[in-house]
C-alpha cells in the first residue's frame, strides 16, 4: 500500500513537530465540544463526556452533524474536528500522532516542540508531520489526502513523487495513481469551521495576509464577476461594485441570505444556493431583471417581502418547508410563466404576485388557508385557477383585473370571498358558488 507523507516546514528543518504549546508536549486533551461529540477509550467503550477530558492512547473522538471537537496539545489549542468527522489517539512517550479515519482537521502551530517530540496527523494511507504551520487537512477516504496550507511550507510525497506547496496552495495526493497535483487555492475555499478560527486570532489571520494576499477575515470573494460568499457578512461589503457581478455562489455554512443584498443587480444572471441557507431576507434579489432562474433548496423555511419583485425570474419553485408567502414577494415578475406552492404553505401575503402577466395556470394547494388582498392582481395571462380543498378565504381584490381568468375551482371549504376578489376577470355568476354574492365578488357589476 502506497503511503501518503506530507511534511511541513518551518526554516530549513524537516521531520521535526511543532505546535501551540510550551517546549513539552506531553499529553491531549480534548478541552471543547458542541454538539454531539462521542469519545471511546482503546477498547472501544464509551467515556463520558468532561469539561477537559484527557485522550489516552487508542481513545477515538467522533462528531456528528453540525458538531465540533477542540484538541488542545498541553493547553493551548492545537488542532479542531470538523463534523462528521473520526480521530483516533495515538501516544507513545513524547510521541503524539492524530489518525484522522474520515472527514476534516484544522491545525495551527506556531510553538517548536522539543527535538525529542513529534506530532503527526495521519490517516490510513497518510502521515503529516507539523512544525510551525497552520492549515486544515482533508480526509475524504483512505486513498486521498488534501492538504491545505495557510502559513508554512509542505513537502508532499506519494509515491516516490514529492513537491514543495507553499502557503496559498493546496496539495491533493492520490495513491491510487501516485499523484500530487499542486495548485492555488483562494478564501473562497476555505470551510467555515476554519474561517472561524481564523477570524477570533486577528495576529494569525494578519501573518496570513501577508504571506499569501488572502484576507481570511472575510467571508466573501469577488472574481472574475463572480461573487462567492462562504460564511456570515454585515451590511452588503460588496456595494458599489454590482455592475461587476455575474453570478453569486452561496456556499456551505451560510445561513442566511440578508436584505438588500442584491437588490438591483441588473447583470446578475446566474445564483447558486447552498442546502445550509434557511432564510431569505427581503428584497434580496429585487430588481435583478436578467434574473431568469432560480434553484431553491428545501432547507429554506422564511423568504422575506420583495424578496423576487420586480426581477426576470421566468419560474419558481418555492421550497417545501416554507410555511407563508410574503407580502409583494413576486410583485412585478412580468416574465414569470410557472409557480409551484408547496403543500404547507398557509398564507399568501397582500400583493404578493401582482402584475405577473405570464402565469396562465395557478394551483394554489389546501394548506393556504388565506389568499391575501390583491395577491394575484392584474395577473392578465392567468387563464385557469384550481384551488384545491382546504382553502378558506380570499380576500378583497385577490384575482382583480385577471382579464383573461375563464376557469375557477372554488372548494366548499371557502367560506369567505372579499369585494371584487374576481372584477374585471372573463369568469360569469354561474363560475362562483350560489353562495356567495356575484355583484359583491366582481363577476358581475352592479346595475
């Protein structure tokens, strides 16, 4: 079995292990934890859970989703567990040496160990000896190894092939083809579990600057007219400068995507979403009129007033855990031709979809209890309109001035239609339930 070995330089010294820590490295702990975090001893039993739990050889770590472990090397954090992922402890004498089995690993050291201790980071098919280097290291199965460096110099070999990566690079070996491929890699690629480290260490994320251009302290790239955005942001940094943007990609840890941020971009085109997003503020993408689609994940369960208005949006499917559209949500999307409302939504806000001349079908499902006023004014393609069972009020003015609306299914569970929900529609007295007052609906007009 072909073996990974990565080493990282600091000065002309190789082999060698350095860390945050003072000259004796004698023991790991695992001083922080959040979220589900499960520790086994060399046997395999579990071990309960303190504030600064020592790691004895053989003890295992593992985290779950969304779930994070600290290591400290003799008191001063060494490396940090992504989720997902599974760490095994290895010590002997002065000895230290982490094998990751799976997922991801960010270190920073910057203290030397004495010449007599060592610290590796290994998986299967890997070895990593540090000193005086921060990065993070990626394990996505026994067969590969990424490695990205921040501040440092590496030496990566597979193989019988060995290269030097500097910081601002990143090294990807493979056993299988005894392959280290080197190449830049920007802000963008870094995971938000490291970015947040980086940001709470001002003098580290400054040497980095330095050293390799890259401001780690924020959370977002502008590239070739493509805006990356990979972790949290306050106000809209990237003002001023939308007549660059293209597209913009939401990457993974970003939660939420605030107001205003793209709010008339005219050259926006393009927009990727990560499956980490849960809300969209309002006015988000207003006025972005070369806008044309727009992929939703279903982890999204809030999307704000104005969110689309006014945009080039020719279809949306708004996503499954949504519960309510807002207010003026699709206000003026003229091009808009297919709307998908997904079972669970309750509530359909005033205005909503106003002026959006390509929609010719519309159903709304039964968990709508109420369909705002003016929701689907001036909607003047919609010719049939299904509202399944379930729906309970339409409110003034819902579907008014929908000139060419012939078709309707209105539910017995209806109970209430609001003033000239239907006027100015082509729909007739014998389209509405006897039940409800023709004249006082809009379909036909008062003597």
């Amino acid at each position: 079995m072909k073996r990974f070995f990565c080493m990282l330089l600091a000065s002309a010294l190789l082999l060698s292990c350095a860390a945050c820590g003072g000259a004796k490295a004698a023991s790991m702990w695992l001083v922080k934890t959040e979220g589900s975090v499960a520790v086994t001893d060399g046997e395999g039993t579990a071990v309960a859970l303190t504030g600064r739990l020592g790691l004895f050889s053989g003890y295992g770590v593992s985290t779950q989703a969304a779930s994070y472990g600290w290591i400290d090397l003799d008191e001063t954090k060494l490396t940090k567990m992504d989720e997902n992922s599974d760490v095994e402890v290895q010590k002997d004498g002065k000895n230290l040496v982490l094998t990751v089995n799976s997922g991801s690993l960010f270190f920073n050291v910057t203290q030397p160990l004495a010449a007599d201790e060592t610290l590796e980071i290994r998986s299967s098919d890997m070895v990593t000896a540090i000193r005086g280097t921060c990065g993070w290291v990626e394990v996505p199965d026994a067969r590969h190894m990424n490695v990205y460096i921040l501040e440092g110099t590496v030496e990566c070999s597979v193989g019988g092939v060995t290269k030097s990566v500097p910081a601002g690079q990143r090294a990807a070996l493979s056993a299988a083809d005894s392959t280290v491929t080197v190449e830049v890699f920007s802000a963008a690629d870094i995971p938000a579990f490291v970015s947040v480290e980086l940001r709470e260490d001002e003098f580290l994320a400054a040497v980095i600057r330095v050293v390799t251009g890259m401001d780690v302290t924020a959370n977002w790239t502008l590239e070739n007219g493509v805006l990356t955005i990979f972790g949290p942001v306050w106000e809209v940094p990237w003002d001023g400068r939308q007549e660059e943007i293209r597209s913009a990609v939401i990457q993974d840890g970003v939660t939420e995507i605030g107001p205003g941020w793209f709010t008339g971009y005219t050259n926006l085109t393009q927009v990727q979403i990560s499956d980490s997003v849960t809300s969209i503020e309002s006015d988000t993408f207003a006025g972005c009129s070369s806008l044309t689609e727009l992929t939703l994940p279903d982890s999204i369960t809030y999307i704000g007033e104005q969110a689309f208005a006014d945009s080039g949006l020719t279809e949306l499917v708004f996503p499954a855990g949504l519960t309510s559209i807002e207010e003026n949500t699709c206000f003026g999307c003229t091009a808009l031709t297919r709307v998908v409302i997904p079972d669970g939504v309750t509530s359909i806000g005033e205005q909503a979809f106003v002026d959006c001349n390509g929609l010719t079908e519309l159903v709304i499902p039964g968990s709508v209890r109420t369909i705002g006023a003016v929701a689907f004014h001036s909607c003047m393609g919609l010719t049939d309109l299904v509202l399944q069972d379930g729906v309970t009020t339409i409110e003034r003015g819902a579907f008014g001035s929908c000139f060419n609306l012939s078709r309707v299914s209105i539910p017995d569970s209806v109970t209430s239609i609001g003033e000239s929900a239907f006027s100015y529609t082509s729909l007739t007295a014998e389209d509405i339930p006897a039940r409800f007052d023709p004249v006082a609906v809009g379909v036909v007009r008062p003597e």
